[in-house]
C-alpha cells in the first residue's frame, strides 16, 4: 500500500451568515484509506463534504489533491479531479433501469448502446464484489440496492475518491456488511473513502482514521488502532457548559403515558422504532436525546395517532376518571380530546402546527373548528386567544391579523406553542421546539414548559442540545436506532454517559457476532 | 363505406396525432402545456396568414413556394408560441397550468382576430377564407393512389403532411428509447435534480422539447386547414381538436408509437356518428363524446394497474429550480 496523499484540506473555513459551519478544518486521505468523519449533527460534517464535492465553495484555505491545489466551484469540477460523492438522498431516476442512471449524463463517444455500457458496467459490479441486477428498475429496489447504484455510479465515473454521508443510517445490519465489505475491496484498489458516521462501532470496525468536528470546529485526528469508544465519545461531545436553565421540583409524580414495545415499520419496510418502552410522568419534562433520525419524529407522531403501529401499546392514565386507555389506532381527534398535545417543530415549521398563510386568529382556529354551532365560525374566542398569547409570550407582530409566514421563527414558535398550552394539555410533546431560536426566545420556552411541568403536565421534550437537556429535563430517553439504549436521570448523569448511549448500537454489534 | 370510414378516420386523426406527439414531446421535458390547443390553432391560422398573402400577391401560384411559405410560416406562429410557454414556465417558473390554459385563450382569440380581419381583407360575404388553390397542393397524394383499390385507399390516399406526421411520432419513440440524449430528455421529466447533478443541462432540454413540440404540435392546425378542411378557414371550426390531442396523450401512456394507432381510434370514434344512419342530434353529441371516455377508461385502468412506467413523467407539471441547500 502506497501512503501517497489523495487529498488534504487546509485550514477550511464556510460561514453562513453569522454561523460558522467549519472552522479551520484540517484533513489528510491517503490512497488506499478509509476515513471517517465523526460529529453530533450540526457538526458540520455534510457541509465539509459539500466543499469537496463542489456544492459549496470555502470561504477560507486550500484543498489539495494528489499534491496539487484544486479549486472545485462545482460538481462538475469536482467529478473532473475524481471525487464523488455519495448523498443520504439518492439522486436516481425511479423508472430507469439501473444501467440507465449509471450512464445518465455521460458524454461517451459512440453510438448509444446501453448492452455495451451495461457490460462494462458488469465488469466493475464483478471487480469489487457488488451483487446488483443492473437491468432492474430503480422503483423496485431496497434501499441498499439503490445505494448500490450509486456508488456504481460514481465508480463507473472514474472516481478515485468517494464520500459517502451517512451510507449505513438506512441499512440492515446484513446490508452494512455487505458495504463494509466493498469498501474495504475499494481500498485495497487504492480508492480513497471519506465516510459521514456517528456510529462509533462502525467508526472503529471500517476506518483506518478518525477526524472529530464539534461544533464546527476541527477536533483532531487519531489513528483508529489508537482509538476507542470512550475517546471519541470525549471529543465529540466536549466537556459541559453551563446554561442556568431553571429546573423546578414537583412533589407528586404519576405515570401519565405508558409506552408499551411500541415497533412501528416505515413504508420502506426499515424497523424505525423498535420495541420501545417508557413512562412519562406528570410533573416532569421527560428529555430524548439521539441522533437526528434515530426515530424520534416517529415516536412522537405514532402517540399523536398519526402513524400505524405494527406492535405494542400507548396507555394513557386519564387523571380526570382514572380510567386506563389504549391510544393506540384512536385517530388524532380522539386522542387530543383525552388531553394529549403535539407541539411538533418539524425541519419546516409550517409544516405540521401552523398554516403560514393564514392569520393568527385563523390558526387559533385550526384547533377550534369542530366548536359553535351552525354554519358560521365563532371568531370572537379565537381572536381573544391569539391576542392574550401576543400579550403573555411577547409575540411581535404588527396585529393578530398578520400571515404567520410573515413573522419570525421565533414568534411562529410561540404562537404555536401558546396555543397548544392554551388548550390545557395533560401531555405535551414538543420536538426541537427551540430549533432556530435566539436565547431570548429559547428560554421563553424553558419557562413556559417548566410552567407546564409544574401545572403537573406531562412533558416531553425532544432536544438535540445536550446541555439544555441536562439542565431542563427529569429524565432523559437515549434512543437509538429506534431502540431505547438508556433512560437515566439528569441531575446526575453526565454528558458522556449520553453521548455513549446515542452512538450505541444493538444492530452492530449482532452482525459481529 | 368501410373503407371511406377508415380513410375519413385518419384523416380525422392526423391533427390529434400532430397536437399528441408534440404535447408528448413537451410533457417528457416535464412541463404540461395544457396551451396545446392554442398553439394549434395559432399553427393553422399562421400557415393561413402565410398561404393568403403569398395567394394575394400572385398570379400563379409556385408549387414549392405554396407548400413552403404556409409551412414556414405555421412553424414560426406556433414556435413563438411555444417560446410565450417555455419563458413563462421554466425561466419564470410560472404555473404550468395556468400558463397552459391562458395560452389557449391567447391561441384561439389571435386565431379569431386574424382569421376575421382576413375575411374582411378577402372581401368576401361568407364568413370564411378560401384558400383551394394551396390546398390543391396540399392534399396531393400519391399518383399511382387511385389504382390500387382499397389498399391504396387506406395506405395510400393522403398527402405528405398525414405521413409526416407518423414519421415524425415514429422517430420520437426511437428517440426516447434508443439515444443518450433522448434518455437524458426523459430524466430531466422524471427527475430534474437527477439530470442537474448527472450535468445535464435542465433549461436546455425543457425549452428545446417544448419549443419543438409546439412546432410539432402547430403542423396538427396546418394540417387541419390545408387538407381536412380544403384550405377552408372559419372561426372556431378546429373546435375542440386540442383538447383531444391532450386526451390522447394520456390514451397513448406517454408513447408517441400508441399514439398513431390511437390517434386513429380518436379520429374514428369522433366521425362514426356520421356513419350511423337515422342519428338525432343529441346522439350524434354523446358519440363526440366517447373518445374522452374512453380517456378516462384509460386513466381508470392505468390508475388500477398502478405500473409505474405507464404513469406520466415524475416531475411533471412542477418546476425545477436548483435551490440554495
């Protein structure tokens, strides 16, 4: 094996406005390696590949490839120095065979002939051990196999450097194998890999080096034969901050939601969750914390009746009878009339809670529209609810009557958030409900579901900021994977405890087996 | 009678085969020019345009120069449309539909105001243009038609623009299946995201496929007039020839070579009323109406076999912008 140098950054830098999303970042592949590339979310890691696959361009430092200074300002550019890049989202045309997609947009000489091109195609299938039906159609394959193609993809365009971000987070652990086993095939035809994880085992089990981003900013580089979980687990998450968020006690706890091995199976038949089990109980924010992607929209949004389980209960206490209820396969509108509240902060903020063209009054009444009589809305309630929440939660708007795309995030949380609360919820979830949001604005909603907490509400709290998780909630559900990995309580547990349990994987550890 | 239905068919059928190959063409780019039936009709009144001045300012006529200036100026009409369509939706990214449908009222009403001002221009009582002498060079056929019998009336019998037009709907099928950029046409409906990052050029093949199209699609309304309606222009007698030619191309899945057999069955189900004897009006109407019954017969089973190669393109009728991740 050669340790010629396939590509190095130096000193990356790439701001978004105000953020920094790479600081400073130094790298190294050599031929004939596998690199991972270790970080929480939004540590900057897809964003770092992004300005090795031309998507972006850094604002600051140099990339070298095989020595020599390259300036890659597009996917093209960077497909001409041999990189390819492998994204969590396919790009593949669904009713195309997969010798189609393979040769899609190459500028080949000679006449169209997808035997030929497809035979070739073969021969690189064969030559690195992938087991793929290149004449079958895109929409019928799994998952793995569309990864498969891209990969091919990339290969069959010459690339010597490929990066993949995140290729297991969709497969089984048999399928992973299969990958691993591949990669390694590429290394040993001196292929450079740079891969996206945050799965320890996986880092330890295929890297030969481990690069760690926190935040941004570059952490270091160890060999992985140095290197073990409790390590990488140090460096990636960092020591603890403090933030001062008030965390009250409530006396009288009792178990509200029951979640009894709930499994729920995605269209794409991958096990999101996966025979999960938990209390939530009145009086207490209950934290989550996992990987993003780990099953927490999921959880959440089988509670709220909006997906179908395939296994397990939801067993709701109802403190006003104390009757015993299986909220399972109940549709949303039984269950929010038991009290259960979803305040939902998906990627896009509009997306579940609120309608951004309408006004704040108008989406007071998404949540009243089954209330009055006759054929005409009753506004007047409604328009009281909305000016109380802009008078209590300090929402700026011009008036209550303003479209809530015009406002900001900020403001768009708390009315959504006010409303919820508004309804006198005995469970409340809220998914990221500070993502976006300036200090102010973030401990405005520490307050208010502290408030909720101490009204004896069941809280539940899905956050990706480990510090605020350890100092506004109870107690904190590790999942992963779409298993739960841990639950451990959040005045004495640690930073590194959790970020061990985020990365833990059952599945990986099978496969060893 | 037989054979005089199946001729009176076809000829029935060009002008949707022409409206269906050039609206398949523009749909496989992934827009949905609902403005088809405009840009017909700007085609026929273009080519009437062209025909009357060049009539106008002769004596005799030049048989090239009589079928070229119609032509040319039919392909230019309905290119310009084509062009309102392509800058409106893909640079603007306006709404295909709307885009679509106000094209149409644009169409029909630029048809309706030359093909008036031609009228008052030729100074005639009727309410029509008469255009026989191109016409005559139009409809020739084949010579040797006539002595072939009933094979030659069938095969044989029509003019150069009939067989154009399943040349043309030929050609496109082998296009989209046998060549590189034909596959790329068809991933930039499918998936425009794909073909940007596989470096196809997106606007590239939208404006060419729908330009071309509309071209394609403008010879339909040429047609109608220079042959089916021998040279004949009146307001508002194309009808509602657009309209099918979009059914069809849902009748034909997407597939110009099912459109020339379908273009066929459209053309004869839409005349057969007049091949049934002791007809009332009324039901010389709901026969009109079967070819789009037999649309959403199509659409139904389509739906029910749910295969996704007989489904339209993906991406159809959204816009493609490359965005700012």
């Amino acid at each position: 094996m050669s340790t010629q140098v396939a590509i190095e950054l130096k000193n990356i830098t790439k701001t978004f406005g105000n953020v920094v999303a790479n600081k400073d970042v130094n790298l190294t592949v050599n031929r004939g390696e596998i690199l991972s590339i270790l970080g929480e979310n939004g540590s900057g890691k897809t964003t770092l590949m992004n300005m090795i696959s031309g998507i972006y361009f850094p604002d600051h430092g140099q990339i070298f490839i095989n020595g020599e200074e390259a300036l890659i300002k597009s996917p093209k550019d960077a497909f001409d120095y041999k990189i390819g890049m492998i994204h969590q989202h396919f790009k593949l045309v669904d009713v195309f065979t997969a010798a189609e997609n393979i040769v899609l947009g190459l500028e080949e000489k000679g006449r169209y002939n997808i035997k030929k091109s497809t035979a070739e195609i073969q021969k690189i299938c064969d030559k690195y051990g992938f087991d793929i039906d290149l004449n079958k159609k895109i929409y019928e394959m799994s998952v793995s196999e569309k990864q498969t193609v891209e990969i091919v993809k990339v290969l069959y365009r010459g690339a010597d450097i490929l990066i993949l971000d995140e290729p297991t987070a969709v497969l089984t652990p048999q399928e992973i194998k299969k990958l691993f086993d591949v990669l390694r095939n590429m290394r040993k035809d001196s292929k450079s890999i740079i891969i996206i994880t945050h799965k320890l085992n996986e880092v330890l089990e295929i890297s030969d080096k481990v690069s760690v981003l926190r935040k941004g900013e570059y952490i270091g580089t160890v060999q992985t034969s140095e290197a073990n979980e409790s390590i990488l687990t140090e460096m990636m998450v960092g020591k603890k901050i403090d933030l001062n968020i008030e965390r009250s006690d409530v006396e009288e706890k009792a178990d509200r939601l029951l979640i009894n091995n709930m499994c729920y199976v995605s269209r794409e038949g991958v096990k999101v969750l996966n025979h999960v089990t938990f209390a939530a109980r009145s009086g207490e924010i209950l934290g989550i914390a996992g990987i993003a992607g780990s099953g927490q929209r999921e959880l959440l949004e089988s509670i709220a009746g909006l997906r179908k389980l395939k296994h397990g209960s939801i067993i709701y206490n109802n403190p006003k009878n104390g009757n015993q209820e299986n909220l399972r396969d109940k549709t949303p509108v039984e269950i929010r009339e038991l009290g259960v509240r979803l305040s939902f902060v998906p990627e896009d903020r509009l997306g579940m809670g609120l309608v951004g063209n309408m006004d704040i009054v108008d989406n007071m009444m998404l949540r009243s529209y089954k209330k009055g009589k006759g054929v005409f809305l009753e506004r007047k309630g409604p328009k009281d609810l909305a000016n109380k929440i802009i008078d209590e939660l300090e929402v700026v708007t011009p008036s209550a009557n303003t479209p809530v795309r015009n406002l900001s995030g900020g403001n768009v949380q708390k009315v959504l958030v006010g409303r919820e609360i508004a309804a006198s919820p005995t469970v409340l979830m809220a998914a990221y409900p500070v993502r976006g949001l300036d200090i102010n604005s973030s401990y405005l909603i520490y307050n208010l579901l502290n408030e909720q907490k101490e009204k004896g509400v069941a809280v539940i709290f899905v956050g990706e900021d480990l510090d605020v998780l350890l100092e506004l909630c109870d107690r904190i559900v590790v999942i992963s994977s779409g298993q739960i990995s841990g639950i451990v309580d959040a005045r004495t547990t640690t930073k590194e405890e959790i970020g061990l349990l985020m990365t833990k994987t059952d599945g990986g550890e099978k496969n060893e087996q | 009678m037989v054979v005089a239905f199946i001729q009176r068919a076809i000829m029935q059928g060009i002008p949707l085969l022409f409206g269906s190959t050039g609206e398949i063409l523009t749909e496989k780019s992934g827009n949905l020019n609902l403005g088809t039936a405009g840009v017909m009709y700007v085609g026929g009144i273009s080519g009437v345009i062209g025909a009357f001045l060049y009539e106008q300012s002769v004596e005799t006529l030049n048989p090239v120069l009589a079928v070229l200036i119609p032509l040319l100026s039919s392909m230019v009409g309905s290119l310009f449309m084509g062009l309102i369509y392509a800058v409106l939706t893909v640079t603007l990214r306006a709404n295909q539909n709307v885009t679509g449908l106000a094209l149409t009222t644009f169409g029909v009403g630029f048809g309706n105001f030359f093909g008036g001002s031609l009228i008052k221009l030729s100074g005639l009582d009727v309410p029509s243009i008469t255009l026989t002498q191109t016409s005559l060079f139009f409809k020739k056929s084949l010579p040797f038609a006539d002595k072939l019998g009933w094979f030659g009336e069938i095969f044989l019998s029509y003019s150069f623009l009939a067989y154009a037009a399943v040349a043309i709907a030929i050609v496109m099928s082998v296009y989209f299946n046998r060549t590189r950029s034909g596959l790329n046409l068809r991933s930039v409906g499918e998936n425009p995201a794909t073909a940007d990052a596989a470096g196809i050029n997106v606007g590239k093949y939208k404006y060419a496929s729908i330009c071309l199209g509309s071209i394609i699609a403008g010879l339909g309304g040429l047609y109608y007039v220079m042959d089916y309606a021998c040279g004949i222009w009146s307001n508002d007698a194309f009808g509602d020839r657009g309209w099918l030619a979009i059914a069809l191309v849902i009748f034909a899945i997407w597939r110009p070579n099912l459109s020339i057999v379908g273009s066929i069955l459209f053309g004869g189900l839409f005349i057969v009323h007049n091949y049934i004897p002791n007809l009332s009006m009324s039901a010389q109407e709901l026969f009109k109406m079967t070819p789009y019954v037999v649309t959403i017969i199509v659409l139904v089973i389509i739906s029910m076999r749910r295969k996704r190669e007989y489904q339209p393109p993906e991406s159809l009728g959204l816009s493609y912008f490359r965005e700012e991740r």
